[in-house]
C-alpha cells in the first residue's frame, strides 16, 4: 500500500500522506472548510458537522474532520448541498443563542459570528427555547457563560488531552447539555488552576478572559509577541495593547514552546504593569526619606559615590547584583559595567536561589 | 538542559527528582504528561507527594537531603547488575573505575537506612532507567540547593552516562532553570567567575580578548558570589552595591544577616519596577521599565533565545535597565553608546562562540538555541551529540553526606523550602497582579497529621517556626502530601518571610545555599 494518496477537491488535484483527513488535506491545498469544533491539536469527534463535504459516491455529506482521505476520491467543499447544510447548521446554533453580539466580549473573533455572516444567516429561522444558565464569574481569571456554549467539546478536551486535568466534562442531558465541572460547581471551587486553556480554544463567548471584559473591541486591540516574564519555559504570548496600556494577555498559536498553552502567571499575571506601586522617579534618600529626583540628580550622585568608593578602597569594595528577570543585554550591559567601569569581578545574581 | 523542551515527550523513562514540575514549570510538565500518555514510565523522587507524583508509575519519597544516597544506590544497582552501557561508558567517558569504587557500598539497602525508600524500590527504578531506551532526568533546585548541591548534579551525570543516556535526542540531563531568564544572565556574564560565554576571567588569553574589545585593562581576580557578597558587606570589606531587579532580602537565605549586611553598606543602589523590601535600604532607587515596556531577548531553560518586544512606552519616567546602566556608566567616564538592545546584541555575537549567530533579523523568525557559532548554524537542539564539550565525559566519584542542620531535640523538625503555582520568587510582581493575590493571598506551612496530632494543630491554626537564625509566625495546612517530620512553605509572602530561618551553608563548589533543608522548632500559637 501507498504511503501516499491523491485525491481531487474542488477541481484540484492534492497529494498527500495516508491518514490525512480530508479537512487536512483541503487545508494543506489552501482550501478552507469551516469548523467549530475540530482543533488540530485535539482529537476529533466530528460533532459540529460544519466541516461537511460532498465526496462522489457517498450517500451523506460526511464530516471532512473524521473522513479518511482516499487515493481517487473526488471531494467538493462548496456544493450548494455543502453550503445548504451548513447554513442549516448554524441556525440550528443560533435559535437558542443570546443575540447579544452588541456587547458579547467576542465580537470580532467569535466563530458562531464569523460564519453566520459568512453564510448569510441571520438566525431569523427558527424560534426555539433559550437557556438559562447562571453565569459563572466566581474567580478573577474566566467568566463562564454557558448560555453562549454551542457544545463543541474542546474546553473538555483541552482540559484533559493537553492539561491532563479534566476539570470539565459534559454533564445533564438533551438540550440542557454542558461542559461543567465535577458536581458543576463555579469554577473557583473546582480544582482548576486557571491556566486558561479552555479560554484559549473556545470558539464563541462562553468562556472569556474576566480581566478583559470591556477593555476594548478586538479589532482595537493591538498584539505584541513576546516572552512571559515569569519562569524559564520561555512560553511566548501577545500583548494586547490599547491606547498605551496592556489591557491583556492571550495565547499566540505561533509559539515555538508553547503553542496556545499558558499558565496561569503567563496569561494573568501582567496587572503589574500597570500597578500604581510601579515606581515612576528616581528616589534619593536624604534623613530617612525618599524624595524624587531628576534623572540627572541621581545618576550623577551614584556616579560620584561609586567613584569615591573605588578611590578609597579600591574596584574590589564595590559590587554588581545583576538580574535573572532582566534581558540579556542588559545582563551583558551589567556584565561589562562591573568589569570595565567599575573594574571588579563582583558581579552575580540569584542563579542559585 | 542537554535537551529541548518538546523532546521530553519522546522519553521512555522519566526520572524527575527535585523538581515540582507543574507548579514551577507548569506548561513544560505538559510535555511530561504527554510521554506519560504514550506510555513513558515516570519515576518522581520527591520529599512530598507533589502532584506529578498523582501520574507517576513510582513515587520515592525519600527523606529531604538524602539525593546522593539515592543516586549512588541506583548507580550500584546498574553496575552490580552489569546493566551499564559498556560501549558508552568505554568510548565516550573516563573515570569509570573511580565511579565503581565510590559506589561499591552504596547497596540499596545503605541507601534505605538513610533515604528511607525501601531497596528493592530503587532497585527496581535504577532498573527501568538503565534499560530504558531514551531516559531522561528532570531535576531542579531540589537537587542544587544543599551543601552538596554540585555533587548531587555529578551523581546524576554519572547515572547518565553509565546507561548512556546522554547526547541523543530525547535522553540527557536536564536541569529546569527557574527564572525567565537566569540561563542568559549566566550566558551574559552575570557571574563572578566567568565573562560572556563562560570564559573565564582568570585565563589570560580570554582576558586580553575583553581587555581589547573593551579598551580597559581588566581584573584577573575571580569575584565574590551573592552569599559572599553578604559575608563581606557585613566584614565591611563591601562597601558600595548595585542591585538590579533583584530583591535579596526576601529570596536570600537568613534574611537578617542579608539585612544585617545591606545596613552595613556605605551606598546602596537599587533598580526595579517597585519599592521592594531591598529597595526601602537603599540610598538611590532607580525606576526600571518592565519587559513590555523594551526589546532584547531572554533565554529560557533549553537555551533558546527569543524576543521580548516592546508594546508599551515605559511608565512614568522609569527607563530600560539598559539605558540606565548606560547612562551611568557616561557618568563614570566610560563612554557607552548603544542606540538599541540591538546594536548591543551585535556586541554579544562578537565577543559570546555560543551567541555567535544570534541576530535579531534571525529571532524575528524563530528562537534559536545556543551553541549558535555563526548565521548559517541553525542551533543546537541537544547537546554531547558525538563526543561531550569537554572530550570524554567524567566520572566523578561522590560520597553521601548530611546536610549541614539535622534535626535534634531542640530543633526536631526538617524545613524545605519552594514555590508555588500562582507567585513568584519575591512576589514584587506577582502579588502585585491582583487575581493571583485573590487566588493565593497567603502562604502556609505544609505538616503532616501525624506532627499536627502531636502539635494539637489544625489546618489554619497559626504556629511560630523558630531556626537556629530566626522566627516567623505562619498558619498550618495539614495535608498527607509531606512525610512526617517534614515541614514546607514558599518563600514569597513578607508576611511569613520563610528565608529568615534558612540556612546560609553553602555548598563549597557553587555556592549555592542549603534552602531545602534545615532544622526548625514549631510551637502552636495560642
């Protein structure tokens, strides 16, 4: 048997290895199928069915997230059947859905969003009963909205396949189905360690991060890469930036170490910034007490001091604690201060500590 | 580490001792979870019943400050069972006889006596791990931070490369470095042995090298360590100190003589994001910008460097501690003139063989792990591939020893220290963002029901800890996680400032304080 298979979608001829999907393949040939509830780092249970396709010789629109590509098999991703069972789909998801996009945390980035425009749906279709569910806000990191959850499975797959923690799982029956914690209690008393993951992976406004709520619109929100502050792992995130300010943290797909997995430091963490504690101005003791100073004012006076003391009692009597929490070039720059200005191979950090 | 971060999922056998991986290392004990899923087996050695042990094959709770006597055990084992990898240990080591007579009386059932994990445990572990295809060791400061921090490490390297686990993909040595970036400030010469790169200050040929690159003429003498530093503030020999976002008071051990010695100091400078403990002592405090407000690039734990990217203006006046360090040093006479991190980086790939090829057009990318020689080499994923950066690897022989405070009748119980999950080291930025101080606002002392029964304790009651340096008052968590006669508790709360009572013994070749064990009395505070 082959390792390869060659199949045709949309006109297009595509190779590729056996076990691919036929969403994977598509993807790989630059074609886009939607889906809400396939991820690729997740297992598939091929439950949204928005990723249907049209293959010839097959009686149903199979789900192209679960259908096994085959050598010679002729794919149609666009076909008016295709694009009447998805519209078909996302009404269905949208005739209990909170028609609240106007203030939904998720506009601009939400899935159920981005198709229903995409497909024309305006969710006029049918009328059916709403859900009730409370929401959860009861910790400072994820607000919980259940109401909004179209059943997708990934926060209960994350949570156990990437996390290996399990904090949810589906729980009730039929319509009132959920993702819920064990005996559904808030999230603030179950065992999660908000590391925010489901947040990550959540393709509408269920879940969302509480610190971002009404700090600006998506498409307001300017995203900075870069590397979290806190431990060694190096996991890189965006900023998200707004009118000058880090209004918050969320996980870049692009991140070499961790993927979108953050913990709860990394993605939570970054209030400090902003914290009013931040010091502001150089500080001079006089009698006791800090006062402000000029830039000028407190450099010349370290300068001079540093002087004296090399004077007096030589380069050795002077020292340099320089900063595991500071850049590398910063360390080179302390690195170099403390050998070529101030003469003196003092210079450590706390490595050991 | 040898290795890299995602290769800890291809391992087979996982020997992770010292290290409370998914709370200090949360998401790379991701990777630890997913070998353990393909079926890797996991072996934790652990003083506490950490939560990685809830996953592990085998959990060997052995006494805090035992390490050696484990390793040595399992490195009998693989010898008298002739499990060792006789091509490795001949083709790429030296030393091997030396390893055989250390631990020829090292049998698992010494190391019970004194570990107290029953022999045929380890027998069974140092087994798995010699038979292993591709097993790897995790280890943290719950190795390093004794009084014989650096022959633990060695006592790993041996069990190593006896199995020959080492210098592949997947299978090395793997320290977990803690903070964001401690591996660049070694890489960049944050110590007092070594310049950039690890050359070392008294090898005249590296000396000339900076002397020239820097156009000053340079100490030959190697300087003081952090602990040192102390020692001799308090001798008066230091005088003047320039202390960096760093705060010592909290996260040095025997907090008063770290105080003692910084009131001792005719100038103290202090550069940070806020007021911390060490900065209230200071004569001058400068207001550093934090790493949103910047570039440069850190280095994390696998040795990747990677880009930290400006997004915001520095708050207030406060500025790069690059352009500070700048600044002071035109002050001094020494004309510095960097127009970027940058332009300082092109610096570094100068005068640092392992940053040789680390451009930031090339980070701008991806990360790259040093070595990196030059801009065609594309990183280093593991090391020792082929042969060790020393030739042959050595076998060191290392013997067991106490750790420096044992528990006697005045001082009967054992303290180790750590972190948590939602803080970080002093807290000076973590307990500033305000959900975490929600979720974890205080810290306690971890003690088994057995000690809290005899104690009349309760979780929450508020006990008084008292060590040979100093007292702290902290409520207890009574939890079967930690082994009787044990006691635990972060170093990140003021408020039970833990490193009041820790140990300042050293161990002679790092340096590196005794944080993970020393003898407390605990009495309950009515």
């Amino acid at each position: 048997m082959s390792d390869k298979v060659t199949l045709t979608i949309d006109g297009q001829q595509v190779t590729v290895p056996a076990g691919t999907t036929v969403l994977q393949a598509a993807r790989m040939a630059g074609i886009e199928i939607p889906t809400l509830c396939h991820d690729p780092e997740l297992t598939s249970p091929g439950a949204c069915r928005l990723c249907v396709v049209e293959i010839e010789g097959m009686r149903n629109l199979p789900a192209s997230c679960v259908t096994t590509a085959g050598d010679g098999m002729v794919v149609r991703t666009n076909s008016p059947d295709v694009i009447e069972a998805r519209k078909t789909i996302i009404e269905l998801l949208l005739a209990n859905h909170p028609e609240d996009c106007l203030t939904c945390e998720r506009t601009g980035q939400c899935r159920l969003q981005e198709y229903a425009y995409h497909y024309g749906v305006k969710g006029d279709t049918f009328h059916g009963e709403r859900k009730q569910f409370p929401i959860d806000d009861s910790n400072p990191f994820i607000v919980r909205d259940m109401n909004k959850c179209i059943r997708c499975g990934k926060c209960v797959r994350v949570c156990e396949e990437v996390q290996g923690r399990s904090i949810y799982s589906f729980a009730y029956r039929g319509f009132d189905t959920i993702p819920a914690t064990a005996m559904d209690t808030p999230l603030a008393e179950s065992e999660c360690v908000f590391c925010g993951s489901c947040v990550s992976v959540c393709p509408t406004g269920a879940l969302t991060e509480k610190m971002m709520h009404g700090v600006g619109r998506s498409w307001e929100l300017e995203k900075v890469k870069t590397t979290c502050p806190y431990c060694g792992v190096g996991c890189n995130f965006d900023l998200n930036v707004k009118d000058g300010k880090v209004v918050g943290v969320t996980s870049n797909a692009e991140a070499e170490v961790n993927g979108r997995a953050l913990c709860v430091k990394g993605r939570f963490g970054y209030n400090f910034i902003h914290h009013p504690d931040r010091l502001t101005k150089p500080l001079i003791k006089k009698n006791g007490e800090f006062q402000e100073a000029t830039w000028e004012e407190a450099i010349n006076l370290v300068a001079e001091k540093f002087k004296e003391i090399k004077q007096e009692h030589g380069p050795d009597a002077l020292a340099v604690f320089t900063s595991a929490r500071c850049t590398n070039e910063e360390n080179y720059l302390a690195n170099k201060f403390a050998r070529a200005v101030l003469g003196t191979n003092n210079i450590d950090h706390c490595a050991r500590l | 580490m040898t290795n890299s971060i995602h290769e800890i999922a291809g391992a087979d056998f996982i020997l992770a001792i010292g290290t409370n991986t998914t709370e200090t290392h949360p998401v790379l004990s991701l990777q630890i979870r997913k070998a353990v899923k393909e079926g890797a087996k996991l072996v934790v050695a652990d003083p506490r019943r950490i939560e990685l042990a809830d996953i592990a094959d085998v959990h060997i709770q052995h006494k805090a400050g035992s390490d050696m006597a484990l390793l040595n055990a399992m490195a009998h084992v693989i010898i008298e069972e002739d499990l060792y990898n006789k091509e490795f240990v001949k083709e790429r080591t030296e030393g091997f006889e030396e390893v055989v007579e250390a631990v020829k009386e090292c049998t698992p059932e010494w190391a019970a006596g004194i570990t107290g994990v029953d022999a045929d445990t380890i027998r069974e572990v140092a087994r798995g791990y010699a038979r292993a295809e591709k097993g790897t060791i995790l280890y943290t400061m719950g190795i390093t931070q004794h009084i014989c921090g650096t022959d633990n490490v060695l006592a790993i390297a041996n069990l190593a490369m006896l199995t020959g686990h080492i210098g592949r993909e997947n299978t090395g040595v793997n320290p977990l470095r803690g903070q964001n970036n401690v591996q660049g400030a070694c890489d960049m010469g944050g110590l007092p042995n070594v310049y950039p790169g690890y050359q070392r200050v008294d090898d005249p040929a590296v000396r000339e090298k900076f002397e020239k690159a820097w156009g000053v003429k340079l100490s030959p003498k190697v300087g003081l360590t952090v602990g040192e530093m102390m020692d001799n503030a308090l001798a008066g020999k230091l005088k003047g100190l320039f202390v960096i976002g760093e705060n010592p008071l909290i996260s040095d051990p025997d907090s008063n003589h770290v105080i003692e010695g910084m009131k001792k100091l005719d100038f103290l400078v202090v550069q940070d994001l806020f007021l911390t403990e060490t900065a209230e002592l200071a004569d001058v405090v400068l207001p550093a910008a934090s790493f949103a407000e910047k570039d440069g690039t850190f280095t994390n734990t696998e040795r990747r460097v990677q880009r930290v990217r400006k997004a915001i203006e520095p708050i207030g006046d406060s500025k790069p501690d690059w352009e500070i360090i700048q600044m002071l040093a035109n002050a001094m006479g020494y004309p510095m003139n960097y127009s970027s991190p940058e332009e300082i980086m092109k610096e570094i790939n100068e005068v640092t063989p392992q940053y040789g090829g680390i451009t930031y057009e090339r980070l701008e990318k991806q990360g790259l792990q040093w070595p990196c020689p030059d801009t065609d080499h594309p990183g280093t994923r593991f090391l020792h591939e082929g042969k060790f950066a020393r030739g042959k690897g050595k076998f060191h022989a290392v013997r067991y020893v106490d750790p420096d405070e044992t528990p006697d009748q005045e001082y009967p119980f054992m303290l180790s220290t750590g972190r948590r999950l939602f803080h970080y080291h002093t807290g000076s930025m973590s307990r500033r963002a305000e959900g975490l101080e929600t979720v974890y606002p205080e810290e306690y002392l971890e003690m088994n029901p057995q000690d809290a029964e005899k104690l009349g304790v309760q979780s929450g009651d508020r006990v008084k800890v008292t060590s040979r340096r100093g007292e702290i008052e902290i409520p207890v968590r009574v939890t079967e996680r930690i082994q009787p006669g044990l006691v635990f508790a972060s170093f990140h709360f003021r408020e039970t400032w833990v490193n009041k009572l820790t140990n300042s013994a050293r161990d002679p070749k790092a340096k590196i304080p005794e944080y993970k064990v020393c003898a407390v009395k605990i009495e309950k505070v009515s």
